[in-house]
C-alpha cells in the first residue's frame, strides 16, 4: 500500500517537474498573450456562451467591429467570376501579384491625385498584418519608439511591443478627445521613428481635420531636422470610406510626406473574415526603397506572404464601391438622441462605427459588469488607453440597438439621476 502511495507521488512529481521543465521552453510572452484574450474578445466570447443560454434576444451585443450590413452586390458577382480563372487559387508574388498592384497603383493615384508605383504596395492579409509587418521593419532597436495617440486601436501595443521596440503613449484632451499636442512634443525624441494616426478613430470615430493634421505635419518636420532622421505617420486607414455627415478624410501624404498608409476592406466592403489588405507608400518617402524591401523581409520572416489571391484580385477589380452604411449612422443617431437625453456624455462620431461614451460611474470596468447583468455588453475603453470610457460598436443590426435602449435607461436610472 505504502509502495503504491510512494510510486503515485512519485509519479506526480514527476509529471510535475517535466511538465514544469516542458513549460519553460515556451516563450512566456507569447504565452501570455495567447492566454490573457483582450478584453474585447472576453466580452464577445462571454456574450457567445450567453446567447446560447438564453438566446439572441436577450443579448446586446456592442463589442466587436464585425460589420453587419453585406458586401455590396458587386463583391458576390465579381467573386464568382473570378472563380472560373483556373489561376485563382495559386500562389501569386509574395508582395501581390503584379497585376494586381499595377492596378491597385492606378486606382489609388487616380483617386488622390498622387502617382503610386506598385512596386510601393504590398498586398497584406489585413491591416493587423499591415502593421505588423510596417512596424517590424521601421523599428530596428529596442530603443527605438513608435507613438501612439490615446485612445487607439489596443492591437497596436501589442504589434508595436512584439518588434522589441517602444509603444509611447500620447494624452488626449477630454473636452473633444483631440490630441494633446503638447505631449505629443514631449514624447518625440532621438528614438522616435513614427507616429501612428487613424482616422475614421477606433474607438472614438473621430475624424482628425486637416488642420490638426497639419499642425501634427510642422511638429514631426521640426523634430526630424532636430534629431537628423525621418519621422513618419504611420496612417492606419480601414475606416476611411466609413464617415457620416459629409464628412471628408484628408488624405495624409499630401499634408506630410513620411506618410506611409496601412488600409483594409474588412470595414468598407465588409470582409473582415476574408484578410485583405495593403501597405502603400509615395516614392518621395524617404528610404522608400529600403522600407518597402524591409517590409517584404518583414513579411516574409512572420510567414504572411501572399494574401489571399482570390480577394487579392478581387479589390484590384472592383469599381470605387463600398458597403452601404447608413444603418450604422441610423444606430449612431438612435443611441445618441437617447443616450444623451438621459445624461450619458457621448461624443458625435463623424466616421468608423463606435460611440465613444464616458463611464457615468469612475470605474468603466464596473459599469461593463454591471450592464452584463442585463445583457448589455459594452467594452471598458481602458486597454484604449482610456480609462474612464466605454465603446459602443454601432456596426449592429437596428435591432439590437432599440433592445438595448432600456437597459442603457436603467443604467442611466441607476447611475447618473443619482449622481
Ligand atoms: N486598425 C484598426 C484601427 C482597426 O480597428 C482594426 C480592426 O478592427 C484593424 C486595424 C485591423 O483590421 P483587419 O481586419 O484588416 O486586420
């Protein structure tokens, strides 16, 4: 018996201490980040399991940016016919095939008014990809820095953080979450290689005018002639045909030359589960050449190369079209008129498809659990570098928001008629 016990610890131990010994060989940061989901997906994954416990209807769901009008009907047409091309499904460059960019050079120039080269496109499997791989190759130090405008997409941290470099926080002004322009210049240094710039904003649909992108223009061509090296904007732009109100998005290499712009059509065309996407740089960027090959090399050592080629062709062929969004300006409209009324500060978003509210209690963690008790799932804006907030994807079905608007009321009972 005593044999028995002493063979069955010994036994533990040591599976113990291999698996212990097995564990150390995994990279503890990827690990970690493969565990620890972002708080958004928790949010999603958890109102999954509520759903199928009590059903869709009694769930409102406001965390992911999965857009819910369909592609346009020039997507399924074109997407058919390209499927009789015995080609479709090969291999194409690792940077895109080369028809594809020649056209994708075309259309871009044409529509801004520039000259791109294909030879400065890279087709990517998104825009995740697309700056994952622009970071990697602009970041070559782990001194080196790459700004951030609070509150921004969380992702970027991550693909920032995994180059071995820096991810540097600017503040915002929490009147009308404008950049805090001061501490942008007190961020900038000898180590500063880009600034990151979306708009349409995720999460605050801001659109940044052209003269706040002006003056971000002076102070990057001061600090590059102060510290002898280029500066660029990396312009991360998936939400640049989602805009309401008539409102236009300048197009950012005409203000600043470094611009190198990060785009994708899971937003416009309603693709987000297809990877498609590129990277797009003017020739007169300086070390263009360099950058677009360090990007390939980028590519290349992450396993990414080659996106998709059905969809690859696909966008290179498409007129200008895009997905109809008026549903997600109608959800913008509803939820404000009512959100407003009953004391919630919310902020107009001009573009993308997120209400950026502040938390009416000081906790935006604790008012997220407490909306979750009705099924209202809203995601704490913490991880966006703004803590205090909450993000509302209006990119749901009309259905979903008039659900919502009484729990949003009670909370407001709750909450703010208190306060
Ligand atoms: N950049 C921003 C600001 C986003 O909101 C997202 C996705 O939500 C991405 C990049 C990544 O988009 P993709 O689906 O193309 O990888």
């Amino acid at each position: 018996m005593c044999i028995f016990a002493y063979n069955y610890i010994l036994i533990i131990l040591t599976n113990f201490k291999s698996k212990f010994i097995l564990l150390s060989m995994i990279d503890k940061k990827m690990l970690k980040l493969g565990t620890e989901r972002s708080a958004i997906r928790e949010l999603f994954e958890y109102g999954n399991a509520l759903k199928k416990e009590k059903g869709d209807g009694a769930v409102f769901d406001f965390t992911l940016g999965n857009p819910s009008v369909l592609p346009p009907e020039e997507v399924k047409a074109s997407l058919v016919s390209l499927l009789s091309d015995e080609k479709i499904h090969c291999y194409t460059s690792a940077q895109g095939a080369e028809n594809v960019r020649i056209a994708m050079a075309d259309k871009l120039s044409a529509r801004f008014g520039v000259n791109y080269s294909p030879d400065r496109i890279i087709m990517t499997v998104g825009a995740a990809a697309s700056l994952a791989i622009l970071f990697k190759a602009l970041v070559s130090s782990e001194n080196e820095e790459i700004i951030v405008l609070k509150p921004y997409f969380p992702e970027y941290k991550v693909f920032i953080e995994s180059t071995g470099g820096k991810c540097v926080e600017v503040d915002f002004n929490e009147d009308d979450l404008s950049v805090n322009f001061d501490d942008l210049k007190s961020k900038i240094n000898e180590n500063t290689v880009a600034v990151v710039v979306n708009s349409p904003n995720n999460p605050t649909g801001l659109v940044y005018s052209d003269s706040d992108l002006r003056r971000l223009a002076e102070i990057l061509e001061e600090k590059q002639r102060q510290f002898s090296h280029p500066i660029y904007i990396v312009s991360d732009e998936p939400y640049r045909e989602v805009v309401f109100d008539g409102v236009t998005v300048p197009f950012v290499p005409k203000i600043y030359k470094n611009t190198i712009i990060t785009y994708s059509y899971s937003k416009s065309l309603s693709l987000p589960g297809e990877r498609i996407g590129y990277i797009a740089m003017l020739d007169d960027v300086d070390l263009a050449e360099p950058i677009y090959y360090a990007c390939l090399g980028a590519m290349r050592s992450n396993g990414y190369v080659c996106a998709p080629s059905l969809f690859q062709r696909l966008v290179a062929d498409l007129p200008e079209v895009y997905s109809d969004t008026k549903v997600y300006e109608k959800n913008r409209n509803t939820l404000l008129s009512h959100l407003e009324k009953w004391g919630y500060k919310c902020f107009k978003p001009q573009g993308a498809f997120y209400l950026f509210v502040k938390s009416p209690i000081e906790s935006s963690l604790e008012f997220s659990n407490e909306a979750k008790k009705y099924g209202l799932l809203v995601v704490p804006a913490d991880t966006f570098g703004a803590s205090g907030y909450l993000r509302i994807a209006t990119c749901v079905k009309p259905e979903t928001v008039e659900g919502a608007l009484p729990v949003f009321k009670l909370l407001a009972d709750k909450f703010i008629s208190k306060n």
